[in-house]
C-alpha cells in the first residue's frame, strides 16, 4: 500500500482528471496549481479564523492590530496608512476600527501634526492581545507546514515568491 501522500490522489486530481476526459486539449497544470493554492488558502485561512476567534478577534481586525504591532512604537498609524497597507476601503477600515475602540485594543486621538486627521494607536492591551494572537497563528501556520523539510519550505517559499511577482502585476 502506497503511504506517501505526494502520490495519492487528492480532490484537485479528481476535478482535472474529469477535465482530461471531457476537454483532453486541456493542460490542465495551472488549474491544479491554482486549485490547489486556493484550497490551501481557504484552509488556512478557515482554521486562522478559528485562532483568531480564541482571542475575540476576527483576522480583518487582527490584521489591523498586526499592522499597528509592525509599526515603530508607540504603533501609532493613520487610518489612511492603515487602510493603504490592508488595501480596505475607508468604510470597512472604519468599521473595524469602531470594533477594536470600543474593546479598548487602540485609540483614535487628533493628529499633532495635521489637525484634519486622527492616529490610531495600540493600547497596552491591544499590544498583549496581538503579541499572543501573532504567537498563537504562527503555531498554526508551522503546525500546518511540519509535512515539510526545512528545504522544501524554503523551495515553497521561494517559488511562491516568483509566481507572487509574475501574477501581481
């Protein structure tokens, strides 16, 4: 019996392999490749969710309080860096941030260097909560990648990239 999962047939086969019968002019690799990152993405994505849930959070607002986290201290951002960085609209950036003000994880306070605009700033407990939501998804996400060598996740890594560039444009 064959015990090694790279060579059992997975849902994605399935799908291709009635591609191959109906349209055999089809190649067929791509949508494997793509089938098989979007699969992996709802996954991760689904049990990220589920980690994030722990701490109250949803992973829109915990990118919110990454990105604040990321920032040089006092993790103070604008809610136009904010949503530039998350690539939100104002309305869904707002909505966000009325959910974390009001949980106490930051605070919107005047701008001191431009009046028309507010920084928004991680409290000391928002800090606490983003440093173990952080600490808690990367154990997800290792967990996740433990089929791996330490090769192949640099191998993953570095042709994701490659094909992160040529799709972004």
């Amino acid at each position: 019996m064959d015990r090694d999962p790279t060579t059992r047939p997975d849902p994605v086969d399935l799908i291709t392999d009635q591609w191959a019968q109906v349209r055999p002019d089809l190649r067929t690799d791509a949508m494997a490749a793509f089938g098989r990152i979007y699969r992996i993405a709802r996954t991760m994505g689904d049990r990220m969710e589920r980690t994030y849930a722990r701490y109250g959070i949803s992973r829109g607002e915990f990118d919110v309080l990454a990105t604040l986290r990321r920032a040089d201290a006092p993790h103070s951002l604008s809610p136009r860096e904010l949503t530039a960085t998350l690539m939100l609209t104002t309305g869904g950036m707002t909505g966000r941030l009325d959910k974390l003000e009001r949980a106490g994880h930051i605070t919107r306070s005047p701008d001191p260097h431009d009046r028309r605009s507010v920084r928004v700033t991680l409290t000391p407990a928002g800090l606490d909560l983003v440093e173990a939501a952080v600490g808690a998804g990367v154990t997800v996400q290792q967990e996740a990648l433990e089929v791996l060598t330490g090769g192949e996740v640099a191998e993953l890594n570095r042709l994701l990239r490659l094909l992160l560039g040529a799709t972004s444009h």
